[in-house]
C-alpha cells in the first residue's frame, strides 16, 4: 500500500477524532463486495443516517456516501465504511489484506446483515483477522450508551425468525475495528419509513444506534 494513502487516512481520522469535527466535513463509504450478494441493498439507508447526524450535531459528514471497492486505496480515506446485504460475499486476497491495513490502521467497520448474510460474512472476516474472534460486547459497552442510551443492547427493527439482536465486535490490540450488528435490520430502519412500512418509532431507534456507531467510530 503506498505511503501515501496512510499519510491521507491518518489526517482524515485527526480531523474526525478532533474537538473540531463539527467543524471538518468527512465522508463515509459503502462497501461493494464480490460474490454475488446485493451490497447495494437500502440505498437510502446512509445518505439518511448522515442525515440525522449532521441534524443532531453528532458529526459533519459529507451528504452522500462514496461507494468504494474492498480492495480499493480510497478506503483509507474513509474513517468509517459500513458493509450490508442478504447474500454471499467472497473477498480476494488483495482485497482480505486492504482491509486488515485498513483496520489496523485506525479504520472502522460497521456490518449489518441484512437477513442471510451471516454464515458469508463470519468465513470472510476470518481471513482478515485469523487468530480473532467476534465476540458479542455486553449491554455495558459505550457503542450503547455514546449519545443515546440502549440499556439492552441493540433495538429488534424487522422480525424475522423471532431471535433476539446481537451486537458482535472485533478487537484489534484492544481497539474495536468492527462492530457486527445480527438480527436487528439496522440498515432498513435507516430507510425512509415507506420503505419497508416501519413505524416512525423503530425509524428513530435505529437512527439512534446508527448515530451512536457513528460517534464511536468517530471518537475511538
């Protein structure tokens, strides 16, 4: 990876971790993946998420995501990317070793599955980190708790199979690098509420998680 990009993703993420990020514009990406499953689902979902956090001061984020390839060099220009869909994923080893310098580097991964996308995503993420595990972060963790207050964890935004959300995480020399949220639907409670008939309640609560991933990812 050419130094470069390093020195740009190292000024990105000082700008956006600073006291002066409601003062410095950052932009956030969308992950596109090989394999066949749809990384393009909820396109309203971020640009709506950027939207509620720039309005609640959260962060002042660029209006329209930048979509961006695993094993692209623009990722290290993003402080936070995030990576949905319901269907396979298959990364290249390129693409497995952009993302661990990616994450290692200070990057921030958010994963929402999208029904269907849990067994691709698991043997993915394996590659890039092999000796980690996900585990899931207890109710205490800050990711619940940075602006807006989730006692139990993770808010159930559609049902499906009728389990409860869970919230995984992977740590990287103690640094969470990527948050996993399962069954909660996160992504479509983003979407305008016509979109999937949500009620303005569960569109508001997964707004208020996604603005607390943002900050986190934003400040840790």
């Amino acid at each position: 990876m050419r130094f470069q990009h390093y020195i740009l993703f190292t000024l990105i993420l000082l700008f956006s971790h600073s006291g002066q990020s409601q003062n410095t514009t950052v932009r956030i990406g969308l992950l596109k993946y090989n394999g066949g499953g749809d990384w393009y689902a909820n396109p309203g979902s971020l640009p709506n998420l950027i939207q509620f956090c720039n309005k609640n001061q959260i962060a002042n984020i660029q209006t329209e995501p930048i979509t961006v390839e695993v094993g692209s060099p623009e990722i290290f220009s993003l402080p936070f990317i995030h990576l949905t869909g319901h269907g396979n994923i298959v990364l290249s080893n390129q693409e497995v070793i952009n993302l661990r310098k990616y994450l290692m580097a200070g990057g921030f991964l958010h994963v929402d599955d999208n029904y269907g996308l849990n067994a691709y995503f698991r043997r993915e993420i394996k590659k890039v980190f092999p000796n980690e595990e996900l585990i899931e972060l207890p109710f205490s963790h800050p990711i619940y708790h940075q602006v807006y207050e989730f006692p139990t964890g993770l808010p159930k935004i559609h049902e499906h199979d009728g389990k409860s959300p869970q919230g995984f995480g992977l740590f990287y020399k103690g640094r969470l690098v990527c948050f996993y949220t399962y069954e909660t639907d996160l992504g479509d409670g983003w979407e305008d509420t016509s979109v999937h008939n949500d009620t303005k309640e569960k569109h508001l609560k997964a707004l208020k998680m996604g603005a607390n991933i943002i900050s986190f990812a934003f400040s840790n």
